[in-house]
C-alpha cells in the first residue's frame, strides 16, 4: 500500500445526492448530528452568474495534521498509509483538536464525551476494500490515490469554500467543475468542454 | 451570543490571576524591603488555593475529567496544551513549597525570596504557554500576538490591586508612607496596563478588519455585541478614570478615599478580565469548508 493515501475528488460529477454521508454513517455507526463525511454547497460567481456545485469532504489525512500536533492525550496517530487515525480510548474530551482543524473533521460526541473522526475506513483499505463512500458513490466522485504517486496535472488542491491548504497540506486533490460560459438565452452555443 | 467554555474562561483567568498576585507580591517585597512572612504566607496560600481551584474548574471542560491523567501523554508529540498543563503543576508545586517555607519562619529568608523569583518566572511561562495553546491558523481572531498578550495582561492588571486589596482587608495599617506610596506606584501599573490593553483591543480589531472573512466577521461581531461595550465600560474606562483619582488621592494621603476607590478597581478589574475572556472564547469564528454564514 502507498504511503499517503488521500481522497481525489471529483467536483464536476458530485450531484449532492450526499450517499457517500449515508454510506459513512451507515459503516461507521456514526451518530445523529456527527457527520464524518459532509457534503457542502458552493456557491460561487462566474461570468457575473451564480454556480453552484457540490463539495463531499470528510478528514483530509493531512501530511502535518493539527489535531495530531495538538493533542495532549496522544489519541491520534499516523498509520503507514498515511492515514490519520483517532483513538477514541486515549481522547479525553478537550475538544482542542476540534478548534484546530480548519476543515471541521473531527467532532466532538456529547454522549461519549469523546471526540471522533473519519478513518478512512482503514479496516476495509487493510482488507482490499475500498472506504464505504468511494465505493457507494453512484457517478464515482471520490477516488483513492497514493499522493505520493499521483499524478496531479489536471487537478488542484483547493477550490472555493475550502480553507487554505497550505496550513496542514491535507492529502485532497479536487478535480474542478466545467465552467459554464454561454451566454444568457444562447442555447444554441455550446458549452465549452473542459472535462476528461 | 450565549458565553461559550465557561470552565476553560474561569480556568485561565484564576491562572492568570494567581501568577499575577505572585509576580506582584515579589515586586512588593523588593519596593518595600517589608520581611514579614505572615504577608507572604498569606498572599501565597491565595496563590495555591487559586491555582487548585483553576486546575479544578477545567476538568468541567473535559469530556472525560477521570482521565485527565492523560494530558501529559501529548508532551511526546509536543502538544502545547500538555506543556500548559505541566508548568500550570510546576507552578503549583513550586507555590506550594513557597508557602510552606513561610510557616517555618517568621522573617522572609533570602533564599526563599529567591525560590519565590523562579516560582514567578514559572508562573509567567505557564501563562505564555497557555496562550499559545490557542494560537490556531484555523481561528484567524486567535491567531495573533495579541492572544498571549491579553492573557499576560490579566496578570498584570488584576495582581498589583489584588495585593492593595488584599493588605486592605487583612488590616493592615495604611498610615504607613510605604503603603501609600505602594497605592500610587500600584495606580501606574493599572493604568499603564490598561492603556496597553486599550492599544491592544484597538489593534486587534484593526487586525481583523484586515484579515480575511473568518476574522472579518468576528471583528464585526464583537464590536456589535452588548458584552464588548460593557468591556470597555466596566474593564477599561471605569477602572482608568479611578486609577487616576486614585494615584492623585495617594499623592494627597487622603486615605479614605484611596481605600474605596481599591475595592471598587478591583471587582471592575475582575468583571472586565472575565467579559474580555468570555468573548475571547464565545466570538471566535472558525475556518470550514463551505460557505461561511453571515457573509
């Protein structure tokens, strides 16, 4: 397995039918109101227009992450793969990580007392298996890639709405949505294609 | 807004409370040469009682307080917030054994003295650490020097009038041109303080205006809140405008008038400090992914 397995993120396929969320709570047993996948609307300009796409983020496994840096109980440590992984029986509730991220992926459970995250589904990487949300995606938004070795030319590592990388380098790549760029009432001039 | 982290707002400023008295009772006996133990032993006990009750309160803040233990576990990982729980212990070890040092003599001894000087730099540390525990990129407000700054400044506000207050209620003679002149030099370092305080608040909002949309909106929230002109009211202006009436009636030995204009500093000091933490704490906007609200 490689080395710094992070999520490729297809932005101009994601429809927000949010079943990678689904998908998530479901594996996970993730509670109601804890979201470890989220899927956000982005509302963006173009053209002096509005357009909106949708953005399935969960923990970005950062190469320097915060909530691992920070921590004062050691709960969260850096597996082989690259993965940033929480471990609930070292947490004790300070919730500093959670003030950290920038990216809201840790989240704190009440209930518990505890805070929890997503794992990228590291049991079923070890067993072959792809993480629920890649593999439930219906239009294949989310892939899995070593970015140690991934080829990034036609994507970029922060889009808008998504806070500045440069703060913790998350292992996320975004393939950016088509633009549109007809103009109003001209349906008889295409789209320009700028897809695969 | 509905004031957020209670226990983490009364954790810091008894903290910072508790260093602040310390330092000052250090300069006090170095102005005053005074080498009564009973002053130290008492003032220290304060120090002790503040720091356990601050540690105390903040397990209100965990998730798990019966596991607190494992907050010395991320010095490993160099986790500031496990350095500000390790020099906040040291700081109390160090003012316990101070205090306890007093009940064995009647005299302040030199080398307590000294110890009493490095239990003071461990207590200004620990506040320094405890700033930087929340100097997080992802908090734009949090993320500038002011935040470590305003935490010291507590300590510098609240500890000289607290050992004014303290000398007060524990009867002590004020005819004394000492103690008066204490009362005049504890006036300047109020109100010098507090002038850096309002230079600060100042900056900080400059700062924010400046910076990007997290630290946009907060700068516009907190200036339109209720509880920042109550701050400012309460915590700035009040205790200026009494500082300065204050070191003129020390300058003119009117004693009476000295006494009062002390006490009420003093719970104006205390409500400004908390109001400027609670809102340091419950106004903070976070980085996400998404389009932030209110923009």
């Amino acid at each position: 397995m490689g080395k710094k397995l992070g999520f490729v993120i297809n932005l101009d396929r994601c429809l927000g039918c949010q079943s990678c969320e689904v998908a998530c709570k479901q594996e996970n047993t993730v509670k109601v109101g804890i979201r470890w996948r989220r899927v956000a609307n982005i509302l963006e300009e173009v053209n002096g227009k509005p357009f909106e796409y949708f953005l399935s983020i969960a923990c970005n496994h950062c190469e320097n992450p915060v909530c691992l840096e920070n921590c004062p109980s050691a709960a969260y440590e850096k597996t082989p793969e690259g993965v940033v992984i929480h471990n609930k029986d070292r947490c004790i509730g300070c919730r500093l990580c959670t003030m950290a991220c920038p990216y809201g992926s840790p989240q704190y459970n009440k209930e518990e007392g505890r805070v929890e995250k997503c794992d990228f589904c590291i049991d079923r990487i070890k067993a072959g298996l792809k993480p629920a949300c890649v593999q439930t995606c219906p239009v294949e938004v989310l892939t899995v890639e070593d970015m140690e070795t991934f080829s990034s030319q036609d994507t970029v590592n922060a889009v808008e709405g998504f806070p500045d990388p440069s703060i913790t380098n998350p292992s996320v790549r975004f393939k950016l949505p088509r633009m549109p760029e007809t103009e109003v009432g001209n349906w008889d001039k295409p789209l320009l294609d700028k897809g695969e | 807004m509905k004031i957020k982290e209670l226990p983490l707002i009364i954790f810091t400023l008894m903290i910072e409370l508790a260093a602040g008295i310390f330092i000052s009772l250090l300069i006090y006996q170095a102005l005053t040469l005074n080498r009564d133990a009973e002053i130290y032993r008492n003032v220290s006990i304060v120090v002790v009682l503040l720091t356990v009750g601050g540690l105390f309160v903040s397990l209100f803040h965990l998730g798990k307080p019966f596991s607190a233990y494992r907050a010395f576990y991320g010095l490993k990982n160099n986790s500031p917030l496990s350095w500000e729980v390790l020099t906040t212990f040291i700081f109390l070890i160090f003012t316990f054994i101070y205090s306890s040092e007093l009940f064995r003599s009647i005299q302040l001894e030199s080398n307590t003295y000294y110890f009493g000087v490095l239990t003071g730099i461990i207590g200004l540390v620990a506040i320094l650490i405890s700033g930087r525990v929340y100097m997080l990129k992802s908090r734009p407000s949090w993320f500038t020097f002011v935040t470590p700054l305003s935490f010291l400044m507590t300590s510098i506000v609240s500890g000289p009038i607290f050992i004014v207050v303290f000398l007060l209620y524990s009867g002590r003679k004020f005819d004394d041109l000492n103690l008066l002149g204490f009362f005049g030099l504890t006036s300047i370092f109020l109100l010098a303080g507090l002038i850096i305080e309002s230079l600060m608040i100042y900056y900080h909002m400059k700062i924010l205006n400046a910076d990007g949309k997290e630290a946009k909106l907060t700068g516009k929230e907190i200036m339109e809140s209720g509880m920042f002109k109550i701050r400012i009211v309460i915590g700035i202006l009040l205790p200026l405008i009494l500082g300065i009436i204050m070191l003129l009636a020390a300058q003119m030995k009117s004693i009476g008038t000295t006494v009062n204009l002390a006490y009420i500093i003093f719970i104006s000091i205390l409500i400004g400090e908390f109001l400027s933490r609670a809102i340091f704490y419950s106004f903070s906007r976070q980085m996400d992914v998404g389009v932030l609200e209110g923009m």
